[in-house]
C-alpha cells in the first residue's frame, strides 16, 4: 500500500466548509402561540392548519 498523503488545514477547511449547522427554523402556532417548526403538527395542541 502507498503511504498516506498529507491533507493540509486549508484543504481539510474547505472540504468541511459545507458542514456547519444551521438553525432550526420554528415558528410560533397560530392557535396556542407556542414554538412549533413550519409545515408540521405543533407539539402542544396539535394544530394543523
């Protein structure tokens, strides 16, 4: 096997520029007002539009 090449910081960043989380987007329910993420069921009351 040939010996296992060096991979630089630059190289290693760039690779893992596309990795960093993202916020989870909520929005407050229509009917009870609590935090609840789009296009899903809130968690509290169950509303669903």
């Amino acid at each position: 096997m040939p010996p296992v090449k060096h991979h630089s910081k630059s190289k290693v960043g760039r690779r893992r520029s596309h990795l960093a989380k993202t916020k989870t987007a909520m929005v407050a329910c229509k009917k009870c007002g609590a935090p609840t993420m789009p296009h899903r069921a809130c968690p509290s009351c169950g509303y669903y539009r």
